[in-house]
C-alpha cells in the first residue's frame, strides 16, 4: 500500500520521530514522508511512533491509498528529496 505519514510532535520527539519515519518511508518535507509499505510495517511503525509520541500534545496522521497511482502528486518549487536514482 502507498502512504503519506504527517506528524507534528514536540521539539524534545522530533528527531526521533525524524529517524524512525525514516526507516519505513521516503522523506519528502519536514515531518512528511511517503512511501509503499507493507501491512505488516505500517502496523510496525505506528507501534514505534506511539512509543515514541505523548498523544495528548503530539499527531501523526496517516493517508493510505492502495497504490500511488491512485493519487495525483504536485509539486510547485523545489522537490526536496527527489526519488529518482540513475545506476
């Protein structure tokens, strides 16, 4: 499945919301990352992020959609991390 995770967590979480989103997704933006994943992994990271979280002052919000293509993408200026590789 394609997701996009947002969070928003206290200054004293985020880099380790930072690492931990990275491990599972692409970084596309401060606090935004996207990627495929698998059931499995999503459920994995949400577990981690929680840990992670004090959800009484801190969010993470998940879009799923079950492929990419499924979803229009537009990007107006810089494309901070590009996910092209050449070899």
């Amino acid at each position: 499945m394609y997701v996009i995770a947002v969070y928003d967590v206290n200054t004293k979480r985020v880099a380790k919301m930072l690492k931990l989103s990275r491990r599972y997704l692409n970084w596309i933006q401060n606090s935004v990352f996207e990627g495929n994943i698998t059931p499995v992994k999503l459920k994995e990271y949400k577990i981690k992020a929680r840990k992670i979280m004090n959800e009484d002052e801190d969010s993470l919000i998940i879009f799923q959609s079950r492929h990419e293509d499924w979803l229009e993408k537009e990007i107006i200026g810089i494309d901070k991390n590009p996910l092209d590789i050449i070899l």
